[in-house]
C-alpha cells in the first residue's frame, strides 16, 4: 500500500480522526476525505506526503491551526478546507 497514489473516500459518513497511517503514503497525490464526519485536528505530520496534489478536507468537524508543515507540499494544486 505504500505506492498508494489516490485515495477518494469523500461522502461516505466516516467517523473519527484521520487515521496517522494515511501520513506514511508518501506516494500519495491525491487525498480527498470530504464530506464525512471526521473530527479532530490536522497533523503535523500531513507535511510527509510531499507528492500530493490535491488535498480535500471539507464539510468536516476538524479544528485547530491549519499546521504550517502543509508548506512543505510544494507540489500541492488545489487545497479545500472549509
């Protein structure tokens, strides 16, 4: 699962945090999570995935600080938090 390059689980009602396991898919470039029912904060560790493109996290209830390591994706096109 490390060569992992897409994951798209939006709209599928899923509950609790993101899970820190999708943070060791550095392969990853597309990772869409939207609308489900997460919650909890966005990790630092987000930082890692240095090959994504296209980050989605909306119509969630995450919190905190937007964690400054999302600088560190460089290759990083379309990002939607809200």
């Amino acid at each position: 699962m490390v060569n992992t390059t897409q994951i798209r689980l939006y709209n599928n009602q899923l509950t609790g945090a993101v899970p820190p396991e999708l943070y060791l898919l550095t392969n990853l470039e597309i990772l869409r999570l939207d609308s489900n029912r997460l919650t909890g904060m966005i990790a630092t560790e987000i930082g890692n995935l240095g090959m994504l493109e296209d980050l989605r996290l909306n119509n969630q209830t995450i919190f905190g600080p937007i964690p400054s390591e999302l600088g560190n994706l460089v290759t990083l096109e379309n990002l939607i938090l809200n």
